[in-house]
C-alpha cells in the first residue's frame, strides 16, 4: 500500500483515522451518541447532524466571474500543458545528511526518505528530508550546487514556532509549484494527530502555513489522497484540499469544504479562486475548456449522493 507516497504496510496515519473511526464508535455506543465535535485531523465529529444550515461557496472576487451551475460536463476538456518548472524527486539514502547519498527507489530500509527540487541556475537544489530515528521528523537542507544526490547544509527553517514540542512529524508528500516553491504535506503531532500544508518559498527561504487539519478525499478510499493538482498553464497550477471533516456512520465521512487554491507567478502565495461548500458537493472531477474550470461534484451525506456539474471562468486571475 503507498500512503502520501511512502510505502507503508499500515501508516501511523492511516492507523490514527482507523483508531479514531474505532473510538467514537465506543463512545457512541457507551454515551448514547452525546454530541461532540472537533475539527482537528485526528479526531472524529461524533454527533450526527452537526453541520445545519447551508453553507455557501465563496469565490475569490478578483475572479470576477460567479460559480455557474450546468445542466452537465462537456465532453472533452482542453489538454493540459506540462509544467515549466521540475518536478519534486523521490529518493532514499543509505545514512543520513550530510554523509548520505541519494538514489532513486526509496525503501522502508533506508534511514532517511527526501522530495528534492532540483536547483537551478540562481538557487542550489533544496531537499525536505524526513529521519525516522531517534524519533520521526523532518529537516529542509541545501543540495550541493549541480548535484542533487548530495547534501551541503540545513536550512535553518521551522514549521511553526511551538515545533520544538510536537512529538513527531513528517513529510507525507511534497510537490512543485511555481516561481521555485514547494508545497509539503506535513502530518505532525501536537499531541494531537494534525494534518497541514506548507508551502516553503526557496528563493526567500521562507516557509508558511497554507492550511491546517486538512483532510483526505475520502470517496477515493485508501490510499489517502489528501492533495490533489491541476496543471492550468505551464506556470500556474490549482491545488485541491480538503477541510471540515464530519463523520455520517461506520467509516463513512463527508468533508464540508473543498478549496481550490491557484498558485501562479502573479499568486505566490496562493488564491483561493473558490471555497466550495457541500451543499454544492465535493469535487469528483475537474478539468479545463479554455480558461474556464469545470467541476462534476457530489454530495454523499444523502443515500444517494447529489450530483451537480458547475463552470468558474478564471480569464481574469491567469
């Protein structure tokens, strides 16, 4: 099974949702379904019923243009362009840095697991580095300059100022965005089990919460799929995430908001073009005709779940 790109027989991950599914079924027994809630990414909203009242979507006014509901997809979507920066490597190393060097094909055996971005001609390339022992955590650390397979130093970066307490944390999968960013997936616990995004800027050594206590698609099962992208333009991709998880039964959960964040040259920190409630559903399926999005999603709260196609002209942000 491979779980935020690691291969994993049962990640702590998966171990700590399926732990929590098995909890709240007790204490709903036991308690007589008293209600609770939480948002946080190990936790369960164990109550039914809790989300009343319509949400609405929210799109980003310097869109310019509303969410539109359509009587269906079209047919064929426009093929999307490859991106105009490289991709993030997935390698492993047989010791940690600085001493390790870095091959492709990561396994379980190796001490260390690290996404690199290659560099380029103004920036050295940049590896997020995940170590499993004495404990679990992740380092940022400069490649050296023209070859990726061998660290030069840390970067003196941290994820959040209260990360000297977290218990653990690691990189469940990294991906490139534009303008030499990075977008790294990061399960941490604080104690409580949480899942976030962040995005680290290399050419300013910055490093930023996008979002936390993201969820996973759940319609998709397992493997968790808690990110997913759309390449729109060479230099300009959407990112899709998942927040505001509520639990309808046994192993069963909706999540009631999807949001569609577009990063581009113009938007290094992200816009979020479109905050989708799911009282318009969840995003099943996406692609682009032009410079408009379209969207086939679902709402699977009901028995059978509410499908709908929308549209979202983005000419004025790309």
């Amino acid at each position: 099974m491979l779980v935020g790109n690691r291969p994993l027989g049962l990640s702590r991950r998966v171990r700590a949702l399926l732990n929590s599914v098995a909890a709240t079924a007790l204490l709903t027994s036991v308690a007589g379904c008293d209600q609770a809630h939480s948002n946080e990414s190990g936790k369960d909203n164990m109550a039914f019923g809790l989300f009343k009242g319509r949400k609405t979507s929210v799109v980003d006014p310097s869109v310019g243009a509303p969410l539109v509901r359509q009587a269906s997809l079209p047919t064929s979507f426009t093929t999307l362009p490859a991106a105009a920066y490289p991709a993030v490597l997935d390698l492993g190393a047989d010791a940690p840095p600085p001493a390790g060097t870095l091959k492709p094909n990561p396994s379980e055996r190796q001490p260390i697991r690290a996404y690199v971005a290659p560099g380029s001609a103004q920036h050295a390339g940049v590896a997020v580095v995940n170590f499993y022992e004495p404990r679990r955590e992740t380092q940022l650390w400069q490649m050296t300059p023209r070859d990726e397979t061998r660290f030069a130093s840390p970067l003196p970066v941290q994820f959040a100022p209260d990360q000297a307490k977290w218990i653990a944390f690691d990189a469940e999968s990294v991906l490139a965005l534009p303008s030499q960013q990075l977008l790294i997936h990061l399960a941490y616990d604080k104690p409580i089990p949480t899942d976030g995004l962040f995005v680290h800027d290399i050419a300013a050594g910055r490093l930023h919460l996008l979002a936390e206590g993201i969820a996973p698609d759940w319609s998709q099962g397992l493997p968790y799929k808690f990110v997913d992208t759309l390449q729109i333009a060479p230099d300009a991709v959407l990112v899709l995430y998942h927040t505001d998880k509520e639990r309808l039964g046994p192993q069963r959960y909706v999540n009631h908001l999807d949001h569609l964040v577009l990063f581009s040259v113009k938007h290094r920190d992200g816009l979020e073009v479109l905050k989708l409630s799911i009282d318009d559903g969840n995003v099943r399926q996406w692609g682009l005709v032009g410079k408009t999005l379209w969207l086939k999603t679902a709402d699977d709260r009901a028995a059978k779940p509410r499908e709908a196609a929308w549209s979202l002209d983005l000419a004025k942000v790309l």
